[in-house]
C-alpha cells in the first residue's frame, strides 16, 4: 500500500508538471504573439511616416539601388538605350531576386512599379523586428526576463539599427527597399531556425537571403556552418562536417543561376583596371575617402563591433543555459573579425577580387546577432546596478553611439567584477569613468551643449563640434 500511494503521488506530481508545462508554453505562445503584433504595429506605422510622400522619397533614391528603376529596365529595356550607367548595371542588379522578382510580377500582372515599393519596404522593416524578436527569444529561452528582453532589444533595433555600425559603412536606405536589409531579415530567421535545429527550414531561408544578397548571404552559410561544426565538434559528429560543406557549395552555387543568366553577355574590366575604381568606393576603401565616410568613420565603426562583442560575450548570471546562441555569436565575432581583416589585407596588396566582395560586411551579421545578449547584459545591469549604472544604460539607449557604448563596457564590466567579489576598487573606478563619460554625453544633448561647449572643451573643439 505506502508503495502504491508513493506511486499515485509521483504520477500526480508527473501529471501537475505537464500540466505546468502546457500552461507556460499557450502563455509563450499568447505573449509572443501579442508582442509581435504590437512591434509590427509599430514598425509598420513608423515605416509609413518615414517615407510620407513617396514620389520625392523615389527621387532621393540613387539610380542603381532602386528597384523601380530596374523594374522598369527589365519591362522596358529600349527606353534606356543612351544609359550608359543602367546599360552596364541594371542587368547585374537584376540578378538579385529583390529586383527580378518584382519585375517579373510587373510583367505577369501588369502592375507599375511603384505600387510594389511600399510592400516591400513595409515587409523588410518589418521582418527584422520580428527577426530580431523571435532570436531573442530563443536566445534567452528559460529566463523569467526573456519576454522583456527581446522587447528591449527590438525596440532598440527600431530605435538605432546597431546593423548600421558595420565596417563596410553599408548604413541608413531603411527607407526604401534595399537588398543587404532584406536579405539581412531573412538570415536572421534562419539563425532562430538553426538554433532550433530546424535544419531544412534554416537552409531554405538561407537559399532566399542568398538570392537577394549573393555576397551576404553566402557569409551567413559560412557562419551557419562554423557553429554547426564547433557544435558538432562538443558532440563529436564528423558527419556534420561533410553536410555543411555539402549546404554551403550548393547554397553558394545557386547563386549563379541569376547571376549567369541577367549578366549573359557583359564585358567586366579587368582587376588591374577595377582598382582605381576600388580606392574611390566607400564600402570597399571606407578609410581611403572623405568625411562622412574616411578613416574616423571606419575606426569608429570598429570601436563598435569590437565593444558591443565583448559586452555580449561577457559572462553574465543568469545567462541561459543552452550555450548554442552563445556559440552562434561568438562564431559571428570569429567569422566578422576575420573576414574584416582578409578585406583590409586585400585592399593593401591590391587583391582586386577579393577586395571587390566586401567581406567586411560580415560585421552586419555580428552586430544583429550581438543584440540579444547586449541587451541581456544590459537588463541585468539596469535591474540590480547602481545610479550611476542606469544612467550609463539609459545614456546608452537614448543616444547609442560609440562613445556611449564604451561607458557601458566599462558599467557591465564593473558590475560583473562586483558579482565575482573581485577587485573592488577598479570596479568602482570603471564606474565612475563610466558616470563621468555619461554625464558629458546627456550635457551635450540637452539644453546645456553650449556650456559644456564653452567650459569644458576648448574654443578650438568647441567649433569644431558645432560644424
């Protein structure tokens, strides 16, 4: 009898257990699916005032990025005879599916151009969030924090677009439909699918990142397979090796079906002739041109990536522990940092070919996978930290830049050393910089810039801050 009473308990304690389970997944479920709704909401509203009036927004859009231009090229070819600039690229452009893919739903159906413009602008603003959202999620899985974390980060990805700290200097164009974005939204869902281990569904949505993006998305196969092979390398799979080169060359090679058949035909100048073009080109040579782009630029966007790296990979208390959206990022800083450095010895040696691919645009994917863990750091800190901590993360988060980013390397830093009980004083000390460097920043946004102008710098800086 005690044993069989044991038994009914255990099968009762089983019983609530599942039932607890089942409750807390349709409450993940219902969450979620209201967070979603409200930051499309969001994102779908905002997207619409950014562009107001879509006529003068068309006419800010360079000729070779839009995509009702080449719309128009490919239903029209006759009408861009004497275009020596659309003759040589629009066919090249048209090798990315955010280009064909419309024009050929123009020529099906009829439609103008410009009525595909808002769609699809709407559909990438709107995927990253919601990219960035559901990684989130599965990267912080476990945590009581992990609802409002994954707010806070796509509500800084709205706010800021930390994307745009890359160090190929591809920034801004939310504005209108732009193939590193989209392609950057579906890439981004792959990584949840992989982290779930939903192979084939990952793979897919790589496939379609990769037709928008040939360059960007065959560096999200690469990081795919990097963290499926360190994975595998922890369980000791050698058979995932052969699958992710297999996944890799047949993701790479299908993006010369369009490439091949929209540029059938084109003469393209040889490398020695490709240089002086090279060294003039903001993404491919960002340190070689002038301000907004140029050295300053490029340096800052590497302070960026380095620091929002290094905030992400901190330990940190509470940290899930499913370690694979750890890994992924740090496969991201390893894949980012070592592409960034092939590009820059490429511009050096004058390795046109390799130059001319922009890996250093791999940053891109860093920064968007670094969020969740950013912000992660950032939520544990804000919740248990000092005064002096929130107004570093709240100086941050109103006015993100590279500046600010350090102070809250520092304030994380310190707060990790407070929770270890380690040295006690260069903890308060990073602290206290941190206050120091946030205080200035929130001065110098705020009614008081001019004395700070005036007082703190000197007239020499002061005017140079004011240009």
């Amino acid at each position: 009898m005690p044993e069989q009473e044991l038994g009914l308990e255990k099968l009762k304690g089983q019983t609530g257990d599942a039932h607890e389970v089942k409750e807390r997944s349709k409450s993940w479920k219902y969450g979620t699916a209201l967070d979603l709704t409200v930051l499309l909401a969001i994102s779908v509203l905002s997207t619409v005032i950014l562009i107001r009036d879509l006529p003068i927004r068309l006419c800010d859009i360079i000729s070779d990025e839009c995509l009702v231009a080449h719309c128009k090229f490919f239903l029209n070819p006759q009408v861009f005879v004497q275009d020596v600039e659309f003759q040589s690229w629009a066919r090249v452009a048209l090798s990315s599916m955010l280009n064909w893919l419309p024009a050929v739903l123009c020529q099906v159906s009829g439609l103008e151009p410009e009525k595909l413009y808002m769609p699809a602008l709407i559909l990438q603003n709107s995927l990253i969030v919601t990219a960035t959202y559901l990684l989130s999620r599965k990267i912080t899985q476990g945590s009581s924090e992990s609802r409002k974390v994954s707010l806070l980060a796509a509500a800084f990805t709205m706010l800021w677009h930390p994307q745009w700290w890359n160090s190929s200097l591809i920034y801004n164009l939310d504005w209108m439909p732009y193939s590193n974005w989209m392609a950057l939204a579906f890439l981004l869902l792959s990584f949840v699918f992989t982290l779930e281990q939903r192979k084939w569904l990952a793979n897919f949505l790589i496939v379609i990142g990769t037709l928008i993006h040939p360059i960007l998305g065959c560096l999200a196969s690469g990081l795919t397979s990097l963290h499926r092979i360190r994975e595998a390398t922890k369980e000791r799979k050698k058979s995932v090796f052969l699958e992710s080169a297999i996944t890799t060359g047949i993701t790479a090679s299908l993006v010369f079906i369009p490439i091949h058949f929209s540029t059938v035909g084109l003469e393209f100048a040889p490398d020695t002739d490709r240089l002086s073009v090279l060294a003039i080109n903001i993404h491919a040579t960002p340190w070689g041109n002038h301000y907004p782009y140029g050295i300053s630029s490029f340096v800052a966007s590497l302070i960026f990536a380095g620091l929002f790296s290094v905030i992400a990979l901190l330990p940190c208390p509470g940290k899930p522990k499913d370690s694979r959206g750890q890994n992924l990022t740090s496969s991201a800083v390893i894949l980012a940092f070592s592409a960034t450095a092939i590009h820059c010895l490429a511009a050096f040696l004058k390795l046109a070919a390799v130059q001319n691919l922009i890996i250093s645009r791999s940053t891109i994917l860093l920064l968007a996978l670094c969020i969740p863990l950013v912000m992660w750091q950032v939520w544990t800190v804000l919740a248990k930290g000092s005064i002096a901590a929130g107004l570093t993360i709240l100086t941050f988060l109103f006015a993100a830049s590279p500046t600010s980013l350090l102070a809250l390397t520092m304030t994380v830093a310190s707060q990790r050393l407070r929770d270890i009980g380690k040295a006690p004083m260069l903890s308060v000390g990073l602290q206290g910089i941190a206050a120091g460097i946030s205080t200035i920043i929130l001065c110098y946004h705020t009614p008081l810039k001019e004395v700070v102008l005036q007082q703190i710098l000197n007239p020499q800086w002061a005017q140079c801050c004011r240009k």
